[in-house]
C-alpha cells in the first residue's frame, strides 16, 4: 500500500469510530521510523483501544498486516505501526502530558533553523 493509501485507510478508521481531535504530522526526513504520524484521542480507555483495533482490523482487511502494536493492555495510549504511518490513540490526559504535537513541531522548527 502506498503511504496516501495508508492514510487515508486510517482516517477512515479513525472517523468510523468517531475518535476525537484527530491530528496529522508529516515527519518525513525527521524520523527515521516513519513519515507519518497521526494522533487521535478516545473519550474512554475502551474507546481508545476500540478505535486502535479498528484501525489494526481495516489494516488487515486492506490487506496490510501492522508492524506492530503496543499498549492494549493498558488503554491510557496505544500505538499502531503501519511502516510509513504511525498511529497514536490517547486519553486526553496522556495526550496533554506526551503533547507529542508540540514535540514533533518543535523538532521540526529545530531541524530548519526556527
């Protein structure tokens, strides 16, 4: 699947599950893991591991098998790998701790001289 297609793929997962606040970082050239980020937010810890199991099943209907994924057991954040797409569903709470937007923004205006 073409990174677009990945995309795309889980946006539509994303508002299927009616995940809040959802965000989009291209940090392609600033991470050696992946190109994309995209980071959402449940209302609940069920809500947020429901919406990354949503987001792990259209993975494999579409015929892409995750890299991986972490913190199911928990529920508080949980990570999904697609290679080029990396998903990050949080509580509120850890979003607003992790503020992953602001680290990723500041490490980009760093990275171009800002």
């Amino acid at each position: 699947m073409q990174t677009e297609q990945i995309i795309t793929l889980v946006h539509t997962a994303l508002e299927d599950m009616k995940a809040k606040d959802v965000v989009e970082l291209d940090v392609e050239g600033k991470s050696s893991v992946t190109d994309v980020m995209i980071i959402a937010s449940g209302t609940s810890r069920r809500h947020v591991m429901s919406i990354a199991d949503e987001v792990i099943e259209k993975s494999k209907h579409n015929g892409m098998q995750p890299l991986g994924s972490e913190g199911q057991d928990v529920g508080d954040w949980v990570l999904v790998d697609l290679g080029a797409v990396v998903v990050h569903v949080m509580m509120p709470d850890a979003r607003s701790f992790y503020d992953l937007e602001r680290l990723w923004r500041f490490d980009a205006d760093t990275a171009q001289g800002k």
